[in-house]
C-alpha cells in the first residue's frame, strides 16, 4: 500500500496521540526535495556470522549457512521538514530561545476556552451585573510532566504574551505547525507581569491551597467585564461566551528585555488538565448588615480536550545555526553530508537516506537476508542541555518522493518492537531493523527510491539530536559511521 504525503501527516499525527486509526481518502501533495545526493562507494567489512537471529523470512530447512555481515556505507542528507500537524495535541509549547548548533527555535500555542458550566449567572441571589466587580483574571497554564523535564533548552526568563484570536478556531479542522492566525493588538497580560522564570519544581500556590506548578499570567480586566456583560439575562452562554473571545495565542517576545535567548527553552504545558485554565476572581458588592464584606467568587473557564487549539512553531537556522547544517537545510548545497546530519521535531529537520547499490545485491544467486538493520550512530556534539528524541520514525519512498509504512513498521506499530527507532543510551545510538524491506528489494517486489527518517511526537516536542555522517570521524572508522549491516544467509 502507498500513503500520500497528507496521509502519513495524519498518521504521524495519530501516533503521536497514540491512536492507530489510520485516515484513508485524503488529498495528495508531492514533496520537493531540497538537495541532491550523490553516491557513495561501498565497501564490505566482512565479521563473524551472529547465528540465526532475525532469521523469519525463510524457512529453516532452505537456510544452509550464515555467509557473514556485511557494512555497507549509507548516503545521506538534513532536509527542512515539511509541515507537522498539530492539532488537537494535549502539550502546548511556548518559548523560544536560540540552539548552538539548530540556530533559533519558538513555539506559540493557539486555544479555545470553554465555560465549564451551563449559562453561567455571575451575580448572587437578588444582586445584578452593576454589582459585580473584578478582583483579577489569571491565565494557569500547568506544566506538563509526564513527559520529563517539561522544559526544553533551560529555564531563564522570559517575556509572556497573550492576544485575543481575530479568527475562529475550528476543533474538527486540522492545523499545522508554520500555520499562524491574525490577532488583536493589544497583550492581555497586565503590564508589569509578562517577565517570568518559569519553575517546574515548586507547586502553584492560590489561597493557601498547593496546585501543580504553572505559569501564571495576570489579564486584563477589561475581558472580565466583557464576560459580565454578555451574561446579562439568562446567563451566559457558550455560543456568546465564544463571540466575547474566539480563542488565545500565547506566545512570548525574544527581543524583550531581561531576556537571553541563550539561557531560555520550550516550555510544554497540559492543555487538557483542569488547572489549565482561566481563573476568573471578584466580588459581588451588593452588602447587608450579616455580610458587610462579601467573599471573593470564582469561575474557570477550562482549556479542553474538545476545542481547537494548535502549536506554531517557528526556526531560522541561519541564526546561529552550524555551518554543516546551514548548507544541508538552508542553502540545498549538492555536497553529501559525510559528517554530521541532523534531525529536529516541531517542523524542523528531517533526513533523506539513500543505500546507492542495494539494488546490485539482486545480482547475486542463492542469498536471503537474515538480518538487516540502520545504525545511526548520535555525534559527540549532541546531548547536554538539549537531550536528543526518545524515538525516530522510519519510512520508505515511492519514485514521486511519496513516504509509506514499511512491513516492519506495520507488524507493530503500537509497540515498535519489530522496527525499533529508540534511543539507546547505552550505546549513543538509534538503530533499524530492516530485514524484511531489505529482502522485498532484493526479491523485485519492492523498487527502491529511499528512506526518510523524522522524530517521532514531532508536534509536541523540541528535541533535536546531531548524527554522525557515513565518513565520521573517517571512512575508515565504520564502527563510528552510519551504515547498514546486512547479515547474509546461503540457501
């Protein structure tokens, strides 16, 4: 089966959101690829047979013996990723700060907001709207921690904003990452409040009650009585309270002052927890002689798993970005990438791999793959601060530059155990296994047109990692390089 381009967009999305309802009948759209690559020689480092692991494509009465494995050098080359969808997600990212190697990053979040009642009346018993006075609007935005560190990069300052979406948010349309709507001008968080150092290790504390730590911004109050307002009669409802405020954009400005984009990070936070949210405090003053000084009321307005929201995410490699990578990306130079090649989430790099003569190996009789598997060997560069993926995503290409899910990949999806794609810290690496892919070209029933490798959650994360290239540190150091080693069997 052959996925378009918009297919496996949607696909990745699933997965990332861990659901495998895979979506059929979507529109095509061609890829572009933004380099040439060019053909490496291959040579053969022939070891000692590793026995009959992985051996699942013949039976074992035709497998007379392990020839041995062969390495095999691989072309490849850092591309721009194409959009990533990122609607619906459950993680919001903000931030921005600037990668030593990637150049500048900044992710913004775009959400609806939700009443959390029915027609909400703000005012007590026997009171009114002219009553009602606000004590304060605080946007929460809660940290996710499920996923690690919540924060990519570090964690110094930075400069919050929040504008109020011009255009209405869809939840049943899909949105992607270089997407961006129109908003008001004006920043609703009140001034003096927009610089904050974000602290994901001490918990949020509201009246004397602990909540899981956040990000907590103070609005203006003029949406509060705005609120008010469309609430006289019968309350308010959810189609008013949305024609009082479409959506919000959070976002943060990187030329602010106090801020060091060399000292800043991606912050992720749980949408769907109900202490993402916006708190709503004030009184009503409508006094009698038993209660001269009314308590202070509250509403939440909750940020949903129903309601459209998307992340935006933005990168200027040549800002800061490493030469190497600038020429892959940026300037689409035709030179292969023999030393480093990069991969990066939230729409930012991919890789193109190429295995110039795999297609030779139909020449030779009586041979069946036992085992085959890409190693992507992380470079030394990678790591510190900026922790490379937990997983990159392998796919194969049609002769229209088209990507499709290899056998491996569909054998199990859920759990990646046949194809694989974790990191391995132990060994600072990634590796796939391809074994049966490798033996549907040399059998004719696959052509070969090559591989693209993306990271895996790409829409809510900011990971990045740096590889080595098929000649790092030296082509004569194979153990250091990406290849393919294929482990050979005589039938």
């Amino acid at each position: 089966m052959i996925f378009t381009t918009e297919y496996l967009k949607k696909t990745l999305f699933s997965l990332n959101r861990l659901k495998y309802d895979y979506m059929l009948n979507l529109d095509k759209r061609p890829r572009k690829w933004a380099a040439i690559f060019f053909l490496f020689a291959v040579f053969t480092a022939c070891e000692k047979p590793e026995g009959s692991v992985g051996i699942d494509l013949q039976p074992d009465d035709d497998l007379l013996n392990v020839s041995g494995i062969d390495t095999f050098t691989v072309t490849a080359i850092s591309l721009p990723e194409d959009s990533v969808r990122t609607d619906g997600v459950t993680a919001g990212m903000v931030g921005a700060y600037m990668d030593p190697i990637f150049g500048y990053s900044k992710a913004s979040h775009y959400t609806e907001i939700r009443l959390t009642s029915s027609n909400p009346v703000f005012f007590t018993e026997g009171s009114s709207l002219e009553n009602l006075v606000v004590d304060s609007l605080i946007l929460n935005l809660a940290f996710e921690l499920g996923q690690g560190v919540p924060i990519y990069g570090s964690s110094g300052a930075q400069f919050f904003q929040v504008f109020e979406v011009d255009d209405s948010l869809d939840v049943t349309e899909p949105y992607y990452s270089s997407q961006s709507l129109s908003v008001l001008e004006n920043d609703l968080v009140l001034e003096g409040n927009n610089l904050v150092t974000p602290n994901y290790r001490d918990s949020s504390i509201v009246d004397n009650v602990a909540f899981r730590p956040s990000i907590r911004l103070p609005l203006n109050e003029d949406l509060a009585q705005r609120i008010f307002d469309a609430s006289a009669g019968d309350g308010l409802s959810a189609t008013e309270f949305l024609d009082v405020i479409k959506g919000l954009k959070v976002t943060v400005d990187e030329n602010a002052g106090g801020v060091n984009l060399s000292n800043t990070g991606i912050i992720s936070f749980n949408s769907f927890l109900g202490t993402s949210r916006m708190e709503l405090y004030y009184r009503d003053t409508l006094t009698t002689e038993d209660d001269p000084d009314p308590d202070t009321l509250f509403y939440d307005f909750e940020i949903r798993s129903n309601t459209g929201k998307f992340n935006s995410f933005e990168h200027d490699f040549v800002r800061g970005g490493d030469p190497s990578l600038i020429r892959q990306v940026v300037s689409g130079s035709d030179e292969p990438a023999k030393q480093m090649l990069f991969a990066q989430s939230s729409g930012g790099v991919k890789l193109r791999v190429d295995l110039p003569y795999i297609e030779r190996l139909r020449e030779v009789e009586g041979v069946a793959v036992a085992k085959a598997q890409l190693i992507l060997p992380v470079n030394s560069k990678s790591g510190g601060r900026y922790p490379p993926p937990e997983r990159l995503l392998l796919f194969g290409l049609d002769e229209n530059g088209d990507a499709f899910l290899l056998d491996e990949f569909l054998q199990d999806a859920q759990n990646f155990t046949v194809i694989d794609g974790a990191f391995d810290q132990g060994n600072d690496r990634y590796r796939f296994f391809i074994t049966r892919f490798i033996q549907q070209v040399l059998t004719r029933e696959k052509e070969f047109h090559g591989l693209e490798i993306v990271v895996q959650r790409a829409s809510t994360t900011a990971n990045r990692v740096i590889l080595n290239g098929a000649e790092y540190p030296n082509s004569e150091n194979p153990e250091e390089n990406l290849r393919l080693e294929i482990l050979f069997t005589n039938f």
